[in-house]
C-alpha cells in the first residue's frame, strides 16, 4: 500500500468508519480520485456515494 491510499483509508475511517477496501474501491476507482489530497478525496468519494459521516454529531 503506497502512502496516498494509507492516508486516504485513515480519513475513510475517521469520516465514514470504512477503508476503501470496505468500500469495495477498486485499483480504478482509486485512480480518479488520486489528483485530491488523501483528505479531500475521501471526502469527496463519500459525497459521491452519499455517505454519512460518523465524525459528526446531529445535535
């Protein structure tokens, strides 16, 4: 695993307590979100597949 996708699966589980692995995330679908920083690529597949965060409280 390269450092990239080791952060991105960090802020996977801290956002949406998931890794891209649980996600069912190929080697693909990784690729189109690798031009965002790890950060901003984990928060931009969970919009895309409108996942809830966990890191948020709703009250």
């Amino acid at each position: 695993m390269d450092a990239w996708t080791y952060h991105f699966d960090a802020f996977m589980k801290r956002f949406y307590g998931i890794d891209h692995r649980d996600a069912g995330m190929d080697d693909a679908q990784l690729a189109r979100y690798r031009d965002l920083s790890p950060e901003e690529a984990a928060k931009t597949f969970g919009e895309d597949y409108d996942l809830d965060r966990i890191d948020r409280r709703f009250w």
